[in-house]
C-alpha cells in the first residue's frame, strides 16, 4: 500500500547548518499490517511518519502510496491525505468548534455529506470511542484522554484507509493512556491499517504485526514484536530494548584522577535512581581493578552499562596494546580480585584484555520499580 | 447636567486687572493678549516687548477673555460690532489697531490672474460700483438682518478653468449662513469670477495652512481677509487691496469699559444655544461634518483593514526578502504621527494633484492604521497553534480552507477586542481631517465658534457625538466578537 525508497530528510538549522535526520529509509507497509516504529529519540521516528503525509517536504527518495508517487508535484496530495488520517501528539482538535463540529467538518467539505448524514456518522463514532454524551462540548471542556479519543474519531470520519499516529500518548497523563490505547486496540483489531510512534513498548509489541526499529536515520532492525522485543540482533536494538544506559571513560595512564572519576560514577549512577549503596559498590570495585588488576601499558576504557530493564549492572575495563590475558596474570587469591569476587555476580574476561563485572539485580541493594 | 457644572467652574477663578489706561496698542505692554495665530495683529504684537501674546485659533480668542485666561483679545472692529459682546459681559476698549487693507493672494507664477483680478478691482472703483456695493454691505450689516441676501450668485459655466479659492472663515468677510458661504469678500469674489468667466469652488483652510495650500497648487487664491505684509509678500503674490479694516481690543466688561448688568446662567445656556445650534440653521453644518466625519470612518476603517490584510500577509511571508521591507515600512510608518503623515500626503506627496482632502485623508488613515492592523492580524494569527494548520492538512483541507474553516476563525476571536481598541481611536482621530480642507464635525464645530466666538456649546456637543459614535462602533464589533465566540451546545 506504502512503498517508501530511500526516503532522506534534512532539515536547516538557523544557523545556517544541515541536520540530517532521516538518512535512507526503505520500508513497505501492506493493507491490514500494524507498523510500529520505535527507537531512540532524535532518530526521525516522527519526520518519517510526517512525511508519509507530506507534512514535511522530504528531501530525496520516494513515496508511493497505492503506486503514485506523492512527491510528484502533479499528483494531489490533498486528495491522498483523506485517505491517509493522521492522530497527533497535542491532539489538534478546532478550539473552535464543538466535538461534533470538528468530526464533521471535513466529511461535508470535501466528501460533500450532507450535515444530517455527516452528523448521524459523527455520533456514531463517537459512541464507539465513548464520547457520546460529549458532542456537542468544546475541546477545552475535555480531558486529555477524551480529547486524543476525539481526534481518533475525527479521523474516522474521514473513512482513511490508513491512520498515522504520532506518539498519540506522550502528552497524556500516565492514568489517561490506557483509554486512549484502548480505542487503538479496539482499531487493530478491526483490522485497520496503521503505522504507530510510540514509546509505550508494552501497548506496541501487543498490538503491531511488524516492528521497525529506527536509528540514526535508517531502518536498523525490522521484524516480528517477537523477534524485536525477545531477539533483536543489533546491539543498539539491543541496548534500546533493554533500557541499557553507559557511561564511559578512557584512563590514559596509571596516575588519573580517581576521585574525579569517583564523581562522575556518582552522578551516573544518580541519574539512573541507583542508590549510594550501589554507587560505593562500583567505585570500589573500580579502584580495585584499576589499581590493583589492571597492568596499564596502555590506556584503559572503563564501561559500565546498566539496564533499566532488567537493572543488571556491568563493569567492563579493556586494556589497549596487550596480547596476554589479565586474569591469567593475577593471582587468583591476591586480596583485590578476592573482594571484587565478593561483591559481584561474576568476573569474566571474554577476550584477552578485557574484564567484564556483572552485578545482578539482586547484587543491587536498592528499589526498583 | 455635567454641562452646567463644567460651565460652572469655567466661569470661576478670574483675576482682575485695572484696564481702564488702555487705549492704543503701546499701553498694552504688560498685559495678556489673544491674537489668532498667524494673523497681523500676531506679527505685530509679537515685536512689541512686554506684551504677552497668546496666540489661538479664531473661535477661542473671545472664551479666552470671557474665562480671564487673557486680558485683551483682539479681533476684527467690524465683526466685534456685530457680535451682542455686552450679552457676554465683553465690551470693546479700543478701535483701529493696526488699520489695513485686506488684499487677495496669489502664486507667484500667477502674475496673469493677480492682474486680471487687480484691473476688475480698478475697473469698479472708477466706475464709482464699488462704492454703491461697499455701502450696501455696511448698512446691512449694521441691521444685521440678513446680510445673505446681497451675496452674488452666478451661473458656473462648465468647462473654464475652475478657480480653487482658500479662505478662512473671518466675520463678516467670509462666513456661513444656513450652510451657504457668503460675506463681503466672497462677493465681490463672486462678480469677479463672473466677469472674468471663471468657475469657482470655496475650500475652507485654517489660516496659518493657506499659504502652505496656495504653494503646493492645492488653491489658486487666498481669499482670507489677508493683510500684505513684507513677510507673506516674500511667497504670496499680492492683489490690490480691495477693503479697509481693523482691530478691536476687546476686554470685560468692569475691568475697563463701562458695566451692563450680565444675563442669567440659564439665559446665557439658552442664547448660547441658540447662537451655535438654531442661528443661521447652523446644526445643518453641525450634521453635514458628522455625515461626511461618518464616511471618513467607514472608509478609512475599510481601507486600513485592506491595507492590514496585505501587509500582515506580505509581513509573514516565509521569504526574507519580503518580509524584512515590510517591517520596516510598518516601523516607518507607525513612527510617524498620524497629523504628520495627514500633511506629508497632502502638501507634499498629492501637492500637485487636485484629489480631495477627504481621499488623501482615507489613504493616510488606511496606510497608518493599515500598519497597527497588520500587527494585530499578526499576532493573531501567530496565536494559533501551527497544530490547528497541521491538522486541517492532514484532514485533506487545502491551504485556503485549512485558513478559512479552521485558522480564521480562531484568529479572529484574538483579534477583534484588540481590533475594537484601535477601530475607535480611528473614529476619534478622523477629528485631524480639518487640517487638509475637510470639514468634518470638529471642523464643523471650529467654524461655528469662529464665527459665534463661543467655545462652550460646540464642543459640548461634538464630545457627545463623538461618544456615541465609539459607543456604537464598539456595540457593533462586541456583537461580532459575541457572534464568533464558540458555545458547547446540547445534543
């Protein structure tokens, strides 16, 4: 139905830059299939499914939707975009219209319904999204969750054949979602075509039928919930599913600064909710390793990666210009590696010069929820 | 009510001077006096030390006296014969200041018409017409019956060069009646036109604007009671003088000329009146200003609201080229006073031309408050949310409808209580048109109290009529504003 071809989006900064935000994207959505694109944030998610509709102007590459190229200035993207519905992050419902007002607009000016049918529709389909008794309210009248429920039907009435939905809950109280993605289930079940960004990785690995997983503007990952959410192959996927966050330094010799190391850990470790337990713990286990274990004869890239998915934590520490093992070369009962064994899960060096330090979640001494 | 209190404390809080050793223009030193701007008696006052000269407009120069803002004013003997001065408790102290001669002014490059106008002027007085003409004027006015009745009418013949003739409104040499020109010098005017075979139109000036008028081409003569001075003689091209004239010192009566018992606070309401409104039929005057300061309203509002449209549209272009000229010709134009721009556009931009004043007072309030519109429009429309244009597009609306049906109306509910504001002042500040020949109700109201040199009724009234003019306009634009208001309804 969608065939999209080496789709590239760049965008004018102010100040006279370029930010390439959408690289080379290639994807096909087919009738009755529930696309979901996830990823990273900055990865051009919404830029691709505003593009879908010409909302943005891309750059290069093609669109075609049932085989007219939509970025053929011939070809009249109005008409396209009644078939093509979009839901938006902040709604966007008329303020100046009532609920019904807003769901019957378009059909009487462009699909030419005569206000009594157009009405008769519009109720309708707001007794399916259960707005009935709210017709004839203004959107300011509304909650959140009952205004994204309006747009939905304002949508429907339009009778798209595919409906773009653009984070449709990010603007959402967290006790608002649950409505509104409801009346999506409710959509995909019927067996409407749709292409979803969302961030709710729950609500999309149930509803989709494929997942495209987006990074740095290209399709990265593309596949099953199951393949995506329980096997993703590509580490970036990998790292996006289970929530890993990093942090990073390279220590070029022997005498770096430890406690201005110290204190960034501390603040890692802060701002990912780990409590001071869990932050002494990893500083001690560095300075153990770093002046004890490791033999610096070159720089060393200290990692730790923490998972805010399955809260396991891992230390990892590469030696640079060596050939032999680490753990071989230190005594197995020498104090260090004694303690470091004490307060991890495991010490393991996959390949010669690398440590890795797995800290389980239940090694993490602090809440999680 | 509020009319009678304002009267009230107007009359109050006089001082009083010993007055009665003034007899010639040299006592007057030391003393306050009221000339009209720009006339004789300014200049020669203005060389005479000590005297402290208040210089206003015609109509205010007896009220300055009456309210004790001066001690003298000093105006035409002829007129201030004719005016019931002791009714005001005014009194005449001395004649004949600076007597003259009253010449008719033309451009310099009219030499033809000065003396074609000077050989008629010479051609009656051998003939001895100008004289039996003259005394009949005098005695008339001394009745002060009906002085109209002599005034000349003659045929326009289509076709000639139409004289365009300045004046100023000055008793009894030009002056309105039941809403008719008329007067000593616009008759004479009249026969010689009708001599000489020229149609003539009458356009009413302030003073110290006729010589300006006279040399951008607005007029070809200035028919004004205008004495030649070396002054004026260096712009203006001076006729003959065809008539005599002088000043009255006019002071109150007990600070110098003997006391008349003074009417009562309400016979005074009622003469006043009577003099501003019922006299000479002069609400006639009063109504054509309102009818014609109404058309400069609506007008003006139509025409700013275009000139609005067009430059918010051209200011929000997304093209840097066009957007950042208009700015800046908004900035120019909003940096302007509007009285300044009304000038510029008159006297210097459609010098040439012979457009009305009341067209280039339209244009210049299109083009000034087109500049204010346009950023209410902007802001307006900057105030809808770029999500409701977004919407629209993605609904399929076009870029015309998504404006239309969606943007527009929502615009339009930011707009209007600001747009209220501004609609009014314009209403309000139509009252500058006097200033290019216009007469609108201010101006109206300025020639009544020139001629009946009251201040009181006539503005009185306009204020009333200019608050019921906003009034209404504002009532209009709420209903509007209601009108486009959304309401959740029952379903």
């Amino acid at each position: 139905m969608i065939k999209v071809k080496h789709l590239k989006k760049v965008f004018r900064t102010p100040g006279g830059g370029e930010l390439t935000v959408l690289r080379d994207i290639n994807c096909d959505i087919e009738k009755g299939e529930v696309i979901s694109i996830i990823g990273p944030s900055g990865t051009g998610k919404s830029t691709l499914l505003r593009c879908l509709n010409r909302l943005e102007e891309p750059t290069s590459g093609v669109i075609e939707v049932d085989g007219k190229d939509i970025l053929d200035s011939r070809t009249d993207i109005n008409q396209i975009r009644r078939k093509m519905g979009m839901v938006f992050q902040n709604f966007n419902l008329f303020e100046h219209l009532t609920i019904l007002d807003n769901l019957t607009l378009c059909p009487m000016t462009l699909l030419g319904r005569k206000r009594e049918e157009a009405e008769k529709r519009g109720m309708d389909l707001l007794e399916m999204v259960g707005l009935h008794d709210k017709a004839g309210c203004l959107p300011g009248e509304l909650s959140g969750g009952q205004k994204q429920r309006a747009a939905i039907a304002r949508c429907l009435a339009m009778e798209p054949e595919i409906i773009l939905f653009d984070e449709p809950t990010s603007a959402l109280d967290p006790t608002m979602v649950s409505e509104v993605l409801a009346v999506i289930r409710h959509l995909a079940n019927q067996g409407m075509t749709m292409c979803i960004v969302s961030h709710e990785m729950q609500f999309v690995r149930d509803v989709s039928t494929r997942i495209l997983f987006l990074n740095e503007g290209v399709v990265y990952e593309e596949g099953t919930p199951e393949q995506i959410f329980e096997n993703p192959q590509k580490p970036v996927t990998r790292a996006f599913i289970n929530r890993i966050r990093t942090f990073e330094s390279i220590l070029e010799n022997r005498h770096f600064d430890l406690y201005g190391l110290f204190g960034k850990i501390h603040m890692f470790c802060n701002k990912y909710g780990l409590g001071t337990k869990v932050s002494d713990k990893v500083e001690h286990i560095t300075e153990e390793m770093l002046c004890g274990i490791m033999p610096f004869c070159g720089p060393v890239t200290m990692t730790i990666e923490y998972s805010e998915k399955t809260s396991g934590l891992s230390m990892t520490f590469r030696q640079e210009n060596t050939l032999d093992s680490i753990l071989d070369n230190t005594d197995e009962d020498s104090l260090q590696l004694m303690m470091i064994r004490g307060m991890s899960n495991s010490v393991t060096e996959p390949e010669k010069g690398t440590v890795c330090v797995q800290l389980g979640a239940t090694s993490l001494n602090c809440t999680q929820y | 009510m509020i009319a009678a209190i304002l009267w009230l404390v107007s009359c109050t809080g006089r001082k009083t001077h010993d007055l009665s050793g003034v007899n010639s223009v040299e006592d007057l030193k030391g003393y306050s006096v009221a000339v009209a701007m720009g006339s004789s008696y300014d200049l020669m006052l203005s060389e005479i030390d000590g005297v402290d000269v208040i210089r206003l407009g015609v109509g205010e120069l007896l009220v300055a006296v009456e309210k004790g803002r001066s001690d003298f004013c000093i105006i035409d003997q002829f007129q201030a014969r004719m005016l019931n001065l002791e009714s005001r408790g005014l009194g005449i102290k001395f004649n004949n200041i600076l007597k003259g001669t009253a010449c008719a002014g033309f451009r310099k490059e009219d030499s033809l018409l000065c003396s074609q106008f000077n050989g008629y002027l010479r051609g009656i007085m051998t003939s001895g017409e100008y004289d039996r003409w003259l005394d009949e004027w005098k005695s008339a006015s001394d009745s002060m019956a009906d002085a109209s009745f002599l005034i000349h009418k003659h045929e326009q013949k289509p076709g000639d060069r139409a004289l365009h003739v300045g004046i100023t409104i000055t008793y009894p040499y030009l002056f309105l009646k039941e809403n008719n020109l008329t007067g000593i010098e616009v008759d004479l005017f009249n026969r010689f036109c009708e001599k000489a075979g020229y149609p003539v139109n009458y356009e009413i000036y302030d003073f110290s604007a006729l010589i300006p008028a006279l040399n951008s081409g607005k007029i070809d003569v200035i028919l004004s009671h205008m004495r030649r001075t070396e002054e004026r003689a260096k712009q203006v091209l001076f006729s003959d003088a065809y008539i005599e004239g002088g000043g009255a010192a006019v002071c109150r009566i007990g600070d110098g000329v003997i006391s008349v018992e003074r009417a009562g606070l309400r016979e005074r309401l009622r003469d006043s009146f009577n003099n501003n409104l019922i006299a000479e039929q002069r609400w006639k005057l009063m109504a054509d200003g309102l009818w014609v300061t109404v058309q400069i309203s609506v007008l003006s509002i139509l025409a700013a609201v275009m000139a609005g449209v067009l430059l918010c549209r051209l200011r929000m272009s997304r093209r840097h080229m066009v957007s950042s000229p208009t700015g800046f010709v908004i900035d120019v134009l909003r940096g302007i006073p509007l009285l300044v721009i009304l000038m510029l556009m008159f006297y210097v931009i459609f010098a040439s031309s012979r457009i009305t004043g009341t067209w280039v007072a339209v244009m210049s309030f299109g083009l000034y408050y087109g500049a204010y519109f346009s950023e209410v429009f902007r802001t307006g429309m900057e105030s809808v949310d770029r999500g409701q244009w977004e919407a629209g597009f993605a609904l399929g609306l076009g870029k015309f409808q998504t404006f239309r049906k969606v943007v527009l109306p929502q615009a339009m509910m930011r707009i209007l209580p600001v747009l209220k504001g501004e609609v009014i002042a314009l209403i309000k500040m139509t009252s500058v048109v006097g200033y290019v020949a216009v007469v609108d109700l201010t101006k109206a109201s300025d020639i009544i109290r020139a001629r009946t040199l009251d201040a009181f009724f006539p503005l009185i009234l306009v204020s009333v009529v200019y608050i019921i003019l906003s009034w209404l306009t504002g009532l209009g634009l709420k209903t509007l504003e209601r009108q486009l208001t959304p309401k959740s309804r029952d379903l």
